[in-house]
C-alpha cells in the first residue's frame, strides 16, 4: 500500500462550492491593548479594572477587554494584561499567524505523542443529475442526498503505527500555508484552548485539479474521477470549497479534539467510457467532516 493511500480521504464525487459569506471579520488589534497604542501594559490593565468595576472607559471593545475570549470582561483579564507586560506568553494574545502557527506546533507535537487516535470521517450533501439522453437533449432529473460515513482507530507509538505510518499520513496537515489562510481565532475554556483557523475558498476544475489551500492542507481529496474502476470520468467539472478547522488544545500544548469541516459545492460533466453516455451533476451544500480523538 502506497503511503497516501493510507489518507482516510474518500470523495470520490465531483463538485463545485460556492460560499459567499465567511462569518468572521479580520481583527487586527491585539487583544488586551485596551487603550489601542499598540502596547499592552498596566494602563490596560488598568482601564479593564475600570470597566470591571463600572467605571466609564473609552472605546470599550469586547475582543480587546476580554483577553482570555471566555464572553466576560473581569479581573482576571487585567491580571493577563500583567502578566503579558512583564513578559508572560499568553495564547489568546495571540494574532492572525500567530495563531495559525500555535496550531501547527500544537497538531505537529501531538502526532509525534499521541497514542490512539479515534477517527470519524463523514460526507453528505445534495446530488442533482441530469441523466439518460444526455446534456444536449432531454433527460430526466434527479436528485437526491448522498451521504457516508466512516469511523475507526489508530494506534501509534513514538510517531509511528505498526507499518510505519505515521498520523501525518493518516490523517491532516498539520501545517496552514499562509496564503491559504482566512481567519484564525483563539479562546481559552477549562481544558486549554480552543483554536480555529479558516481556511479561504479556492475553486479546482478537472483541467486544474490541484487544490493549493484546502486539499493538501485538510485531508480534503476531490478527484474528477467519478467511478474508481475507471468506467465514468469527470469530462468537464469544476468544484469550490472552504474549510473551517477547530483543535481543542490542552494546557500542555496537545491536541485533544480536532474537528475539520470542508464546505463544498460543485458541478461536471460526466462521461462513460463504456456506452457513451453523458451526464450534467451537480452537487449542492456538500460537507465533509473529519475528526480526530487524541490519546495519550
Ligand atoms: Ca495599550
Ligand atoms: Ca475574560
């Protein structure tokens, strides 16, 4: 078995997403700065001890008052403040890349680590087909869900499963390509830190099947190739698609959870090389979902 076989990566449809809103805006402040002069120091502590307390401060910003992302402004967001001042790493100060890349670490660090993995790998979506005299003449429509689902375990040690596979080839990129990268944002809860990076909507089409962001980067496979035995290929098709990607890391820096969701759209020609026949699919609010159990 060839090693990228071993991806638990299953799409053997042809599609096309179109995802027009993305629901979250860039923030380009750091968090904590509550007065915005681009440092964070006891001044800002100080102005978000004010607001806890019912004093009026100026240019009140929830992302910039809440430091630790828990939804509420108390001291323990001043204390943050502190402590980043006088050099303290704080996670949910972090921006844009910085995110990204504690995501990468923490996802590279737990694959070398982990134990078990206990995966889930699910797609469905709508599927519209124009079938039996072809896309030039009439043909009859139809449509209906698809939809699978696929679950199992692996177990590693020191990096490595029994043949030698490792998760990276099991599972997704731990690294984001920074071109490919939409929006991050990072929160802490009771276990550690819940991070999520969004990966920009890139558009394949069967003359140009490479996916530079989302197929590389999230375990994501589409193949033009609509039946594996080779009886029917995509003839023409094109296919978009975005992904969202959310890693519950631990305070010891490993991955517990991570959920992958790929949205995706599309539509092709297909062609059998066996009687000739042409179809038109089109395939509508596609959703793959890949997540992933750590143990370690
Ligand atoms: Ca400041
Ligand atoms: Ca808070």
């Amino acid at each position: 078995m060839k090693k990228t076989t071993k991806r638990i990566l299953s799409a053997m449809l042809a599609l096309v997403i179109c995802v027009s809103v993305m629901p979250f805006a860039f923030a380009a402040s750091i968090r904590g700065d509550a007065n915005l002069d681009g440092k964070t120091n006891s001044i800002d502590a100080l102005l978000i001890l004010k607001y806890t307390v019912g004093q009026e401060v100026e240019n009140y910003d929830d992302y910039l008052f809440d430091v630790n992302g828990d939804y509420t402004v108390n001291s323990t967001d001043a204390l943050r403040v502190l402590m980043l001042s006088v050099g303290n790493d704080d996670p949910c100060t972090y921006m844009y890349k910085e995110i990204a890349k504690y995501y990468s670490d923490a996802l590279w660090t737990s694959y070398f680590e982990t134990t078990e993995v206990d995966y889930s790998v699910s797609m469905n979506g709508r599927l519209t087909r124009l079938v039996g005299e072809g896309i030039d003449q009439e043909g009859t429509v139809e449509s209906y869900p698809f939809g699978s689902n696929y679950s199992d375990k692996a177990y590693f040690e020191n990096g490595y499963d029994a043949d030698g596979y490792t998760p990276y080839d099991y599972f997704i990129d731990p690294w984001i390509y920074e071109d490919g990268l939409w929006e991050t944002q990072i929160t802490e809860n009771e276990t550690g830190y819940e991070v999520m990076v969004q990966i920009k909507e890139e558009r394949t089409t069967s003359e140009e099947p490479f996916a530079e962001y989302i197929t590389p980067h999230t375990g994501f496979y589409f193949d033009f190739t609509f039946d594996e035995n080779g009886e029917v290929w995509g003839e023409n098709g094109m296919l978009t698609s975005w992904a969202s990607i959310t890693a519950q890391v631990n305070h010891d820096g490993y991955v517990e959870k991570l959920v992958c969701k790929v949205y995706f759209n599309g539509e092709m020609y297909l062609a059998s090389t066996q009687t000739d026949e042409r179809v038109f699919v089109l395939i509508e609010d596609g959703e793959y979902v890949l997540e992933l159990n750590f143990k370690y």
